[in-house]
C-alpha cells in the first residue's frame, strides 16, 4: 500500500465558486510546448472546443489574456500564463517534500501491524529516489522531511531508525560540530548515499553576468536562501565566512524556502537572481549552475540496529549497481560508495573528539 498527496490550487470565480486550475495548467504548458491550442488539446484529451472555451472563461475570471498569438510563430503564452505556469511549479516544490511526510504518516497508521522504516532525513534528489525504490520494492518505509540538524537529533531520540544529513567535503568539515551533538562514534554508524555538488542557481545564460559568491553583495542581485538549521545554510554561511562576507549585507537574505527544488522554481521564476543549492535542482528548472563545493550525504543509525532486516535490506538496495546507476544519473550526484559504512574519522576528520 502507498499513499500519494498532490498539491492542487483553484481559484474562487466571481460567483464565489472554487474552480481547480490544474486542467488549466496542463492545457498552457503544452501551449508552450506546442504552440498550437489543437495540439495542446489532444494532449490533454480535451477538444478543441472546450479547450477553447476553458481558455477564454479563464481569461473572463483573470480579466487580462493568456494567450497571444503571432504572425508565423503560432500561439504563446501571455506574461500571465507564465506567471500561473511557476507559481504551480513553486507550490509543487514547496509542498511535496511536506506532503511526502503527510502520506508517509498515513500509511504507517493504516499499515501499523506492520514494522516501517523510519527514515528523518534532510530532503534530497539521491534520498527521493531511495524512498521510490524502496516503493517499488514494498519494504514498508515512513519518512520524514527536515532539516539535517533535526534529523540527527531525532536519531538521537529514537524517532527515526535512519538519519540523512550531509557534511562537505574538504575544508569545511568542520560543519560536522553542529552534527555531533547528536552523533557518538561509539553508538552510531554512518553510511554514504551519495556525494553531490552544491553551487549558484543563476538564470539561463547569466543576464546579470553573477560569478560567484561576491555578487550577492550587489544591489542589483534578488537572492533567496535556505531556512535556518538546513545543512545547506550552514555551508553557506561557511563559503560567506572564507569569503569575508557578512550576511548582514547581502540583500533579501532571511528570504528563504525549504527545498533545493523550491529555490530553483524561485529563481525560475525570476522572483530571484541567484540561489544556492544543489546542481540537480538547477538543472530541472533550466537554470546555470556554478559548482562551489562537494559534499557527502550519509545516512546515521544505531549501530545495533544494523542487523535488523529492513536496515539490511536497504544498505543492499544502495549497494546494488542499478541503484548506484540511479544516482549516478542525477546531475551533480555519484553514487560509487553508496550504502557502504563510513568510518567518523573519514566523514568528519579532525571534527571527532573536538
């Protein structure tokens, strides 16, 4: 059994009633794809007619159009249109991570005679496609979507039989103290996921020519951040440190979402110049990518818990080629060491015992 939520959004017509707009959202994307309103239909399996119809009540309620059309270039969206396109795209990013975690719960109250996988783990692409594998395999799995310093101390607290976070690699290990608070070599074993590279979402061909890290102290340069105790912030805040930026002067600062995913759609959306986060998510919304740092994501659990059946089983699936293959498919990830133990020394340095 496996629950899926959807964010859905719709808009309350001049008659007070609640119209849903994902019909809409599909018949204007393939728009953009198309350029033909009769081809968008037929792939919505609309006809023309009503695609039509629905289009012009649409703009009725909007009162401004969605469409224009162009002498030997066919149909195109109105700035309106592309404005309904990302804002859904943002909601998507935003919500499913929590709506995850919302389906997730309900499946391990409906299924609770039988023993879950509990997983806490800050979100990202190689643990999405973790969680679908372990899915498709019906190992009965509850997770769990916070940020890396929550999900190691819920560890810590029983409330999770896996904990995800990530440490950079190099340098900035010294990130590792914010993490073992809550970790202690002699109870915990840590196992890789992944190692993925972090950097600069930036527009499609870099209109404001942004370098680096230098450029959010120009006035000209929207950026927005991740939330506080993300793993990801705290690297930040530590590529600003090297770079002796103050965060006091970087403009929308505190502007933050919650996901890799969520911070592009942002910057895909031109509601910001520049984010950071990782490449897969930069990729996915068609936005440049300057790579910064490397970094691991590794999983945490109670070492005497390691010959349990559900943790054996999925320290199995990562090690598996076909897994490793799926990681290794996601832009700016490598999964050549995935589900294989790390030693505290190797993961966090000189970190241990500080």
């Amino acid at each position: 059994m496996s629950f899926e939520i959807r964010p859905e959004w719709s808009l309350k017509n001049r008659k007070g009633a609640a119209v849903s707009l994902p019909l809409l959202l599909q018949l204007l994307a393939a728009i953009r794809n198309d350029g033909s309103i009769s081809s968008a239909a037929a792939s919505a399996k609309l006809s023309y007619r009503h695609a039509w119809g629905m289009l012009r009540d649409f703009e009725r309620e909007f009162a401004a159009p969605l469409l224009e059309k162009t002498r030997g270039r066919g149909t195109s969206l109105t700035p309106l249109a592309e404005k309904l396109i990302w804002a859904d795209k943002r909601i998507t990013a935003r919500l499913t991570p929590i709506l995850e975690s919302f389906a997730s719960e309900l499946e391990a109250i409906l299924t609770r005679e039988l023993t879950a996988l509990r997983i806490t783990a800050s979100h990202g692409f190689a643990v999405d496609a973790l969680i679908k594998r372990l899915n498709l395999d019906h190992t009965p799995v509850e997770i769990n979507y916070r940020s890396s310093l929550e999900a190691v101390a819920a560890l810590s607290h029983d409330e999770c039989d896996l904990a995800g976070f990530h440490v950079p690699v190099g340098e900035f290990r010294q990130a590792a103290r914010h993490y073992l608070k809550w970790l202690d070599p002699a109870q915990h074993t840590l196992i890789h996921l992944a190692c993925r590279t972090q950097g600069l979402f930036i527009a499609r061909g870099n209109p404001k020519k942004i370098q680096g890290l230098k450029d959010l102290l120009r006035n000209d340069v929207r950026f927005v951040n991740r939330q506080t105790g993300s793993g990801t912030k705290i690297l930040l805040e530590m590529l600003l440190a090297r770079e002796k930026i103050s965060t006091k002067k970087i403009s929308d600062y505190d502007s933050t979402e919650y996901t890799h995913a969520a911070v592009a759609a942002y910057v895909a959306s031109n509601m910001a110049d520049m984010g950071f986060g990782v490449e897969t998510a930069a990729r996915r919304f068609d936005l440049d990518f300057i790579p910064i740092a490397r970094e691991n994501y590794l999983f945490a659990c109670k070492t005497s818990a390691l010959d349990q059946s559900l943790l054996k089983s999925v320290c199995h699936l990562m090690q598996s080629a076909s897994f490793r293959s799926t990681v290794d498919a996601l832009a700016g990830y490598e999964g050549a060491q995935s589900g294989l133990i790390v030693s505290f020394e190797d993961a966090f340095a000189k970190s241990v015992g500080a």
